[in-house]
C-alpha cells in the first residue's frame, strides 16, 4: 500500500481551498476563537456569527462544491491507489 507523502496532502489541501475556500476561512477563524475566547462569546463576535455563515454557505453551489473531494483524490492520489 502506497502512503501519501506532504506533496500530495498539500496538493489535496490546495484543490479544496480552491472551490471552498471562503468556508474553510470561516471554520479555521471560529477555531483560533475557540483558543482564545470562551465558547459563549465567539457567537457575539460579527464576523463569525450564524448571519455570516449563512452568507458564506449562499454564495456556493452544491454543484460547485461537492466535486471538489472527488477530483482532489482523483488528481492527488498515488497511482496504486487510483
């Protein structure tokens, strides 16, 4: 079985960035709130709120998204595991 090297996780994780990156900001942005901030007061915070998500979430298509992980594994993945 063929392991995947950094190359090929980086490239996965570039693919994904490429058609969900704003969603990925969002997560990535509630997560170093998280650290630093207690869990009631990340909901009062006006970038990452319920209303913004629901603004990023508007802006992608699902045929937009959903083939993403698909090509992404299709053009990443070593060739034994193809």
């Amino acid at each position: 079985m063929a392991r995947l090297t950094s190359a090929d996780v980086a490239g996965v994780a570039w693919r994904l960035r490429l058609r969900a990156g704003r969603l990925q900001d969002f997560f990535e942005g509630v997560e170093t709130l998280l650290k630093t901030r207690r869990d009631d007061e990340v909901a009062f915070n006006l970038t990452f709120n319920k209303a913004s998500l629901k603004k990023v979430i508007q802006d992608y298509s699902t045929r937009e998204v959903r083939p993403a992980p698909r090509s992404a594994a299709a053009r990443c993945a070593p060739r034994s595991l193809r």
